[in-house]
C-alpha cells in the first residue's frame, strides 16, 4: 500500500522542512499502528467523560504549525473502534480553494486523546478537499472520498465554472496508511455536471437493511453550466456493492436556474442515515433558493438508486446556510433518537445545537429544546457513534470566528436528557392554526379586554408553529397588535414575522426607548435583485407603561405605520416578497434569534392578509373589535393552557 503520510507541522512557504520531516511522519504512523485499538464497546475506548460531556480542540493553527486554518470536519469508528476524524489542512488562509490538504487525527480511547496530525492526501498548491469517509463493516476498510480542484494564491473561491473532480482513497489498517488516491470522474461525474462538484463533505453510511445490505452510500452535490451561467443544480447518492472498488451514481434531483439566477432550491452538503425500514433520508443544507427554508430534505426508499419524491424544504427549521450532520441513535424498547447538529441561530453561523427527532427526521424539536453544545460561533460539523451511550461531535468552532479551530465533543444520552414534555400554548384563532407555543414561563396579566401576556425580557416568548397561509409573500398586510411597556433601554422585539438577519425577507416590530422611537423594518426581495429594507420609526418610544396600539400596513404601494389609529410615519413600499429563501419564524416577545427580549405585555395580535382601511384601523381601538378577514394569525393572549 503507498502510504502518503507527512510531517504533521509544516511550516511555509519552507517546502524542504516537509521533506526533512517526512521521516518522523512515518514513525508516527508506525507508533500509532502498534497502539491497541479499543474493540467495540470496551471500557477503555467507551468510558463516558464526566458529568456527560467534554470537549477539546482537536485541530487549530495554534497547536498544528504549517497551516493557517483548518475546516470540514468528518469522523467515523472503524470496526476496531478508532475514530478518525478528518479535516482540510488549509496552508495559507482559510479559502476554499487555496493549497489544501487532506488531514487525519487517530483516538483509540474514544476520543479522550488523539495522536498526531497526519497529510492523508498533499494538495501541493492545489485544493485536495471535501472528506466524505465511509466504513466497510464486513472488510474494517475505511474508504475516503474526496474532491481536487486547481488551487489559487490570492484567497478568493474557485472561478465558475469551477472544474473539480472526485477521487478515492482507502486504508485497511484503520487508517495509519492509505492508498494512492484514485481518480472517480468517469464514475461519478456525468459529462453534463461541468461546474461545482462536491463529495459530502461528512461519512457516508452502510446500509445494513434489505436487499441491499451492505452497500456503502454518499452524497454528492454538483452544478451544469452553459452559456455564461450556471444551468441546473445536482444532488445525488452515488453507491458501491463492493466495498468500493466500483461507484455508480444512483438518485439524483436537479432543480433548474432560471436565466435570472433565480431557483427554487440548490440541495448540497448532504447528510445521510438508514431508517429502522431500510429507507435513506436525507437532508441537505439549502442555499438561497426561493423556497422556503435552509434546510431541506428527501428518502430514498431503494437503497438510494432513486428518490422517493424531490427535495423538500423544512421552513420552520431555524438555522443558517450552513452543512450539518445526522445520525441514529438506538434507544430503549427499539425506538430510536435521531440527531441533527446545526448551529440555531438562522441568520448566523452561532449557537452549535443538538436538534432531536423522535420519528427518524420527519419531525424535529425546535431550537430551543435542542442540546446547547456552545454559544460560540460554529460552523460545519459531523457526528459519531464513540460507544453505547457516548456519542461524539466534531465541529468547527471558535470565540470570535467559526474558523477559529475544530473542537470534538463527547457527550452522553443522560446529558442529551429525556424527550421533554410538550410546552404551554396559546389559542391562535386564525383558520386552521395550531395553538401557539408559550416559552419561557410567560405569564397571563391584565390586558386592553380581559387579560393579556406579560414577557419578563429575559426568556420569555410566544413561537408560532410554521404553516403554509403565514408567508404574506409580495401581498399587502396589516401587522396589529396592543403593547404596554416602560423599560428605558435595550432592544424590545415585539412581532417577528419572517428570517433574521440583514439580508432575510422579514417584517419586524421593534421597540427602541434610549433613542425614543419605535421601528418597523421591511425587508423585501424580487428576483434575483438583492433585498432591500425599509425602515420606519415613530416620533416616540411610548414606554408609559400605558396600552398602544401599534399597526404596520402595506398596500397601494406605501408602507405606514401608526401608533393608535394616528401619526403615521409613511414611505414607499418596495415590491417584492416579505417572505422568501430563508428559514421562517413567527415570534412574540423576541427576536427571532434570541439576542433580545421584550419586557412588558402584548395583547390581540393579528396579521391581516390585506390592508386595513383607516376607518377598520380606528375600529380596532373598540376592544375585543376583529376585522374581517382573511387573516393570517389572530392572538388573543388571554390565556395559557397547561400541557
């Protein structure tokens, strides 16, 4: 077998030090082939860290000289019970498509300790990337695929059309060594896929199920281009039935690019798990299609020769344009807890969060009873099952980036905890809505008519299941709701209707007393143009500790904005959607991030699929007065009901 390993610290630019190490390289490799390696299960490589969860930086610029950054984490357990974890060594910055190298850290204790840095695969100048390893269970081979594309010197991403190809690695002895890398386009990439291509990045599976049994899975994403422009995106599952000497490519969906640049959804970065059926899901990060949603999802029920029906956006899911990882975890009684690690904030790559599914991904907890595993920013990640009862993160991390350094966490299914109970709710009164969710212990207090909900600025909140009749879409609205409150400072989100962050279609309402305002932002976007806000403010922050009604409209090309049927702050609507591409929230008392808590109390909120007139507006000052419809969401807040 060749072995292609070097120097674990590789200064540059000073290519002779990599030959003058290379030496010390293989004897590290020799030593870590003489470690036992932890069978499955035993204590040695299964012990659980104490107090259910530790971490550690497992590769940084800082302790792994030779690199300015490292990125895209993937890890498996080989047969033996090592775990690898491998990641891109990037020379000279944290670009894509700079001098790249495959690298590879080695644990045979589960984790609690790692041996050195290993080069699995040399860039030389150019980009060897995208880790998508694979276990073999009936051979113990570790089948590494990977994706090379010419590298760059000046930082930037890989000119489109970006010409990349796959290739293949493997090692029979748990990952000491590895075989020559083998070139797979004629395999896996069709004459028409002639722009991006990617492998994973993230394992691959092996199904254990059916008449398939055996096969080894991974997923691929790749574009077409033609005519100046990109055409189509691809994702597909590409197969092997013999421990990966021969590929195939099995399902694939492709959404085509409209000559605007616009499209309804661009699947990449799959994640892959086999079902207790034997089916595949699959889900996907999502990037800047018109469909709702970041994240996105299919199943293949054939041992991923096709899929079952398309790629399906998860509106609801909050979490930003990002790679994720999923994995099964066996529960007692043969249920299973399926999970998805994902940053939660959905505008920013921020808060590492352990999402959980109880019907293997059809459905997924919300953010706020996922696992915090940082609050830090982060970034890409993997997982892996460490031991029964242990599983194990790798993820990219850092304080002031998510490219600082690359962390594996250990944590056990008592830290995880038990499938939490279901949260008190509120009525929604529009038609067809489910009750929505009050978090954080919010609490019923005397109102405009009856009685209203009062948020303590800290953790309070009323989240709105997602369904398809709340997107308003590039129609007019009215967003109206009662307030009271007379905190002097902070940030006091009212109504969050929409996606987070600068460049998300959204609608806000938003208190802002230091600066005597009240604001409402419309973000909007048409096309393939870039969105654009609008921002309007009332001439006071109404902090009196007396009720307000607040009122928000758009319609015959303006947006206004009142606080009790009067002094209205008006500008020009702009045309396009309010609600598009990103992941969707409705929340009360937040932001839709949680970086900022409303204190005070809220009544009636209602969102009007139309316009109100100024007469209907007036009318709302009658307590307990509704317009007609159609409308959207209709919160009384006079209540809360006890799961």
């Amino acid at each position: 077998m060749t072995s292609l390993l070097r120097a674990p610290s590789r200064p540059h630019p000073r290519p002779r030090r990599r030959r003058a190490v290379a030496a010390l390289t293989a004897l590290a490799a020799l030593a870590l082939t003489l470690l036992p390696a932890a069978p499955a299960g035993a204590a040695g490589g299964g012990a659980a860290p104490p107090g259910g969860f530790d971490q550690r930086v497992l590769f940084s610029a800082a302790q792994d000289p030779g690199y300015a950054c490292f990125r895209i984490p993937a890890v498996v357990r080989s047969v033996r019970g090592t775990l690898l974890a491998f990641a891109e060594g990037r020379v000279h910055d944290c670009g894509d498509a700079g001098d790249i190298d495959l690298v590879l850290k080695r644990s045979t204790d589960g984790g609690r300790t790692w041996g050195p840095l290993q080069v699995v695969n040399a860039g030389g100048g150019d980009t060897h990337g995208n880790p998508a390893p694979v276990v073999d269970r009936r051979t113990g081979r570790i089948v590494l695929a990977e994706t090379y594309n010419k590298g760059r010197t000046d930082g930037l991403s890989c000119t489109t059309p970006c010409d990349r190809t796959p290739h293949l690695q493997y090692s029979d002895d748990d990952g000491a060594t590895w075989s020559a890398p083998r070139d797979l386009t004629r395999a896996l990439r069709p004459a028409g896929w002639n722009s991006w291509y990617a492998t994973g990045p993230v394992h691959g599976i092996q199904l254990t199920r059916g008449r398939h049994a055996g096969r080894l899975v991974l997923g691929v994403n790749a574009e077409s281009y033609a005519n100046g422009r990109v055409t189509a995106n691809h994702a597909a599952l590409v197969h092997s039935d013999d421990g990966g000497t021969t590929w195939r490519v099995g399902a694939v969906d492709t959404w085509p690019v409209a000559p605007d640049g616009t499209f309804r959804q661009k699947p990449s970065e799959m994640t892959l798990l086999e079902r207790a059926d034997g089916s595949v899901y699959v889900n996907a990060r999502e990037q800047d299609g018109t469909d709702l949603g970041n994240r996105t999802a299919a199943v293949s029920d054939d041992g991923g020769a096709s899929f079952t029906h398309p790629f399906r956006t998860l509106p609801g899911f909050l979490a930003p344009m990002v790679q994720a990882s999923v994995l099964r975890l066996p529960t007692a009684g043969g249920g299973s807890r399926t999970l998805l690690a994902a940053p939660a904030d959905p505008d920013r790559r921020r808060a590492m969060t352990l999402h959980s599914s109880y019907d293997e991904g059809r459905t997924w907890e919300a953010a706020d009873r996922g696992a915090r595993v940082t609050g830090d920013w982060s970034g890409y990640s993997d997982l892996v099952p460490v031991s029964p009862g242990v599983t194990g993160l790798f993820y990219e991390a850092g304080a002031a980036d998510a490219r600082d350094e690359m962390r594996f966490a250990r944590f056990t299914d008592a830290w995880l905890g038990p499938r939490r109970g279901p949260d008190p709710t509120t009525p929604d009164g529009a038609p067809g809505a489910r009750p929505a969710t009050v978090l954080g212990g919010a609490r019923t207090t005397s109102g405009v008519l009856g009685r209203a909900l009062a948020f303590d600025g800290t953790d309070d909140a009323v989240d709105v299941p997602f369904r398809a009749s709340l997107p308003l879409g590039e129609a007019p609205f009215t967003c109206a709701l009662w307030f009271r409150y007379d905190a002097t400072g902070g940030e006091q989100p009212m109504l969050w209707l929409g996606g987070s962050g600068g460049s998300s279609p959204q609608v806000t309402l938003v208190g802002d007393p230091a600066r005597g305002r009240i604001t409402a932002t419309v973000t909007t976007v048409a096309g393939a143009a870039p969105p654009v806000t609008t921002t309007l403010s009332t001439a006071g922050a109404y902090h009196d500790g007396r009720w307000h009604l607040l009122a928000l409209r758009r319609g015959g090309g303006r947006l206004r904005l009142t606080v009790d049927a009067a002094a209205a702050t008006t500008a020009p609507d702009t045309p396009g959607s309010v609600s598009r591409g990103s992941a969707f929230g409705v929340r009360l008392g937040a932001r839709l991030d949680d970086r900022a808590h409303f204190t005070g109390a809220l009544d009636e909120v209602g969102v009007y699929r139309r316009a109100l007139s100024d007469a209907e507006l007036t009318a709302l000052r009658t307590p307990g007065h509704a317009p007609a419809g159609p409308v959207a969401l209709r919160l009384g807040l006079d209540r809360v009901t006890a799961p």
